[in-house]
C-alpha cells in the first residue's frame, strides 16, 4: 500500500503507508512535507496476490475432497478389519468346538450313553451360531472400497455359499422323501468351492491391492491346496465304498483319520490367512492416518507461505 501526498510545489508523491506521520523530503523543491496518516490512499490489489490467494483456496478445496475420500475408504477398510476378524476368532472357535464336541461326545459315550446327545446338540449349536458369524464377517467385508474392484469377489462370493447352503437343503429334503439324487450333493460342493475361491481371489486381491507378495503368495498356495482337497474330498466316497467292498478295515481307518488331520490343517491355515489379511488391512490404516495427519499439516504450512510469499512480493511490487 502506497500514500499519495502533494508538496506546496505541486508535485504529487507516493510514498509507502509505513511513512505516515513522518515527515518526508520533497525530491523537487526539497522541502519537508509531512504524511498525513489520515490521507492513506490504498493501491489496487495487486493481481499476483490474488493469483496466489485463489491457489492457495483451490489447494486447501483440494486437500479436503481428498481427505473427505480418504475418510471415506478408511471406514470401508475398518469393516472390512472387523468383519476378517470375526471371520478369524469365530473359524478357531469352530475348530474348537468340533474337537472338543467330539472328545466330550466320545467320553460321555463311554461313562453315560445319555450323555453323549447333550453335548452332540450344543456342539452342533455352537457350530450354527459360528457359521451364521462367518457369514456376518463376510457380509461386513462388503463396506470394501469399490474403487479397489473387490467388492464384487466377496458379493460373488456371499451368493454362490448361499447358493450351495440352499441346494444342500433341498438335497436333504428330497432325500428325507424320495431317497434323492447323487448329483446335488456334488453340484453343492461344488457351487460353495467356488464361493470359497472367490474369497481366496478377494484375500489375494488385499495382498495386491497393498502390495503384499506374502499375503498375495500365501493365498495363491491355499487356492492350489484348497483345490487338490476339494477333489480328494469328492473321490473320498468312491474310495470308502471300495475299502468297505474289499473288507480292507484298516485301509478306511487310516484314510478317516488322515482325512481329519487334513481338515483341522486346511482350517488352521485358512484362519492363518485370515489373520495376516487382517494385520495387513490394520497396518495400512495406521499408516494411512498417519499420512492423513502429516499431509493436512504440509497442505496448512504450505497455504500459509503462499499468503505470506504473495503478500511480500505486493508489498515489494508496491
């Protein structure tokens, strides 16, 4: 800002706004004029300063629409933690309950024959209200960012298992009646296999959308697992009613008890997998709020240089 004073000898001078209440010397005549701070006569704004205050206005706009959507992803991504957390405490409660299901109903047998069935009903409530919590944590993993193109993997994935639960239902039924069919069972084996592969491609998806090769590699390996036990699984009927036919009792024994040791594995490592997406999603929110807060701090340092550089450069322009 300028102040504009006239000398008694006509000149017109402009003289800078800290020089009000001074006296000045005229450059023409050479005599004192003093600067009336009253008379203060502000210079057009400078078209740098305004410049430099819209880009600062847009930079802070920009800042906050990128924060409001990180905001945004960060909710569907804690979802998605809880929901993989649900999913992991409730498949060790799982193995948990079947084992000791299985050893209570053993020894109950064995003391008490009446109290085996208590023990078989609560473990196979348990083993209900557990499952019915996998299904919620699944449904929870829904909230995933859609912009990371996984949403559908676990929305495919929620319809095939409801689809192989319902077509063994109606199996059970028609065979409860008529004897049924031995095409569903197989077909509903294989409808929830493919539910199952589309959460592993989701697992996987996690890994590669933060860039994990340990958690991307981990559930390609179970893919290949998951899909060698999923065959074994559908030839293991075929391979009973041989033992059965051959009388071979010993042979059926061994393939029933590595069949349970492969079963309790295949559900460690999957809660395993579970658990190291889930530590994955945790530690990229962390780190995504730490970079949420360092960012906004640079954006404010940087918004007010700006004002301070562009209100240096009019005071020097001026």
């Amino acid at each position: 800002m300028t102040i504009s004073v006239e000398c008694s000898c006509g000149r017109v001078l402009n003289v800078p706004s800290a020089s009000a209440g001074k006296r000045i010397a005229c450059g023409s005549c050479g005599a004192a004029v003093e600067v009336p701070e009253t008379a203060v006569l502000e210079a057009p704004e400078d078209g740098l300063q305004e410049e430099a205050r819209i880009s600062s206005s847009r930079r802070r706009r920009t800042w906050k629409e990128a924060e409001a959507s990180c905001v945004q992803g960060n909710r569907g991504w804690r979802s998605v933690e809880t929901g993989l957390t649900v999913m992991y405490v409730s498949f060790l409660s799982l193995v948990c309950t079947v084992g000791g299901g299985l050893i209570l109903a053993i020894a109950g047998a064995l003391i008490d024959r009446r109290l085996a069935m208590p023990i078989i009903v609560v473990s196979i409530l348990s083993v209900l209200a557990l499952c019915v919590a996998i299904i919620v944590g699944k449904v929870m993993c829904c909230a995933v960012p859609e912009s990371t193109g996984l949403r559908k993997l676990i929305i495919g994935s929620l319809i095939f298992m409801a689809a192989g639960v319902g077509l063994s239902v109606i199996f059970s039924l028609a065979r409860a009646k008529t004897g049924g069919s031995s095409a569903l069972p197989l077909l509903s084996t294989l409808v929830s296999t493919a539910g199952e592969f589309l959460f592993l491609l989701f697992i996987r998806g996690i890994g590669v959308h933060f860039r994990s090769k340990s958690v991307e590699k981990n559930a390609v390996n179970y893919m290949i697992f998951w899909g060698i036990l999923t065959v074994l699984t559908a030839a293991l009927p075929f391979i009973a009613a041989y033992t059965l036919a051959t009388g071979t009792f010993l042979l059926m024994l061994g393939i029933a008890i590595l069949t349970l040791a492969v079963a309790v594995f295949a559900l460690f490592w999957y809660a395993s997998l579970i658990r190291s997406c889930r530590d994955l999603v945790k530690r990229m929110l962390g780190d995504s709020r730490r970079a949420r807060r360092f960012a906004g701090r640079v954006a404010r340092v940087r918004a007010n240089r700006g004002l301070a550089g562009a209100a240096s450069k009019a005071r020097a322009h001026a």
